[in-house]
C-alpha cells in the first residue's frame, strides 16, 4: 500500500503543473494533503479529476479562503472520518483530518508555521502541548495511527542545509525540535529516518536565490507512525523530481 504525504501549496496552483498526472503515475492508495487553499466547491473540475482516479477524498478547509486547509484522498473508502480535532481555533484553520480503515488509522496534519512573527510563533507552541494531549488520548483508542504531513520542523540537524545559520529560525528553534524528540520518544517512529540516515534529504526549499537547484532545503514532511506499525513499514522515498510545490512528497509503503 502507498501513502502519500504532499504540501501542495494550493491545489488550485498545483493542477496547472500537471499534479494529477503525476498523481495518476504514482498510482498511491492514499494521499495527504495539506495547504490546499481551496473549498470543494470552489473546485469542480479537480473533484472531478479527483474521482476519475478513483479516490473517495475528505476536505477539511479553513475558514478563511485561501488559506492552509488539508485533505485526504483514499482508494479504499474509510469507516469513518473524523473532521478536526474539537479545539476551535486549530479548525477553524482546517490543520487536522483523519480517517479510519479496518487494521490503521490515518491522519493528514498542517501544523503551524512560526515563521511570520512572534504572534504565530506563540500559536505554533499552543498547537504542540494540545497535539500532544489528543495524540496521547487518540492512540489509547486507535494504536494504529499514521500522522502524515507538514509539522514545519527540522528535528535534527541533517534535516537542514545549513543548522548553524539557521539555529534560531522558526522550524529549527531548539524548543521545535525538543518537542519533536519527545514526540518520537512517546511511541512514533520517523519513518523516513527509519530506513535512511544520509544528510540532504530534503522536503521544502525556498523560492529565493535557487534554493532548490542547489539542494539548499529543509525536511518538515513526515510520515510518523505509531510503534504498533512498525512491523508494517516496507519502505520511505522523498521524491524530489515532483515540482507542483515548494514542498516535495514523501511516499510511505506500508503492509
């Protein structure tokens, strides 16, 4: 089974650069998106290019139009889908959706970025001690839970071109990536790091100064899986050759 996780930047964006036929080409089960910028109805074309590819698909957008919103698209129909996580500003920005199938459960994330301002920053904190609580609650239901998407943090430093200049940015602060650390050491495997530990891996890069020609990035897109799972991870790929976005997905098989 293939499970995408891909920032796309704006759907709307990204289908004028042939996402769908690179998405028809990859033949994923799954796919989680965040940052799609878009109301269903504000897109009948892609719903329709959506289901012509033969996903069910959920959409969990913000409030305010244009802005981060996530998404789930599925082969196999979910029991159940669950829209949010109760804690009304984070829905309000459409940052949480998850569905349940028969033997795991899969969340799309958007986690906040800090990088506008102190204001925001002090959001994205709030945002991580309440993930940390629900997360926590989640799995004493649902111990099979994959956590797929943008958490807008580089937890070590192989994760980033450049750690030094980049110590206190936004993304890469020492409180982010303790708070990563503990994540993981509460019961979830990186999977990426899982089965690759080289450097230069990235996941977003910059529109400035060619950043991405020269593989000057950051890796913030994760599939962090639940330790149950284990057993079941095959493989992870970064596949940075897809360019609708500034991020890049990360491909997940699974058994």
């Amino acid at each position: 089974m293939k499970i995408i996780s891909y920032n796309v930047n704006g759907i709307r964006a990204a289908s004028t650069k042939n996402f769908f036929g690179w998405l028809q080409a990859t033949d994923a089960d799954m796919v989680c998106l965040q940052e799609v910028k878009a109301l269903p109805s504000q897109i009948p074309e892609i719903i329709a290019l959506i289901e012509q590819l033969g996903y069910h698909h959920y959409w969990f957008p913000a409030e305010k139009k244009g802005y981060s919103g996530v998404a789930i698209l599925s082969k196999i129909k979910p029991n159940h889908v669950e829209f949010g996580c109760g804690e009304a500003w984070i829905d309000k920005e459409g940052r949480i959706l998850r569905a349940d199938f028969d033997s795991f459960s899969l969340m799309s994330l958007y986690m906040p970025s800090g990088s506008s301002g102190d204001e925001r920053q002090v959001k994205k904190y709030e945002f991580m001690r309440f993930f940390d609580g629900y997360i926590g609650e989640l799995r004493k239901e649902i111990p099979n839970l994959i956590v797929s998407g943008d958490y807008n943090i580089c937890h070590t430093a192989i994760d980033i071109h450049n750690p030094k200049s980049n110590a206190n940015s936004s993304g890469f602060l020492p409180k982010e990536r303790e708070w990563m650390q503990l994540f993981l050491d509460n019961g979830f495997i990186d999977t990426f790091r899982h089965f690759n530990k080289d450097p230069h891996h990235y996941t977003w890069w910059s529109y400035r100064a060619g950043s991405r020609g020269k593989n000057l990035g950051w890796r913030i897109d994760y599939h962090l899986a639940t330790k149950p799972m284990e057993g079941r991870l095959k493989n992870v790929r970064i596949l940075p050759d897809a360019i609708h976005s500034d991020h890049c997905p990360v491909l997940l098989e699974v058994d």
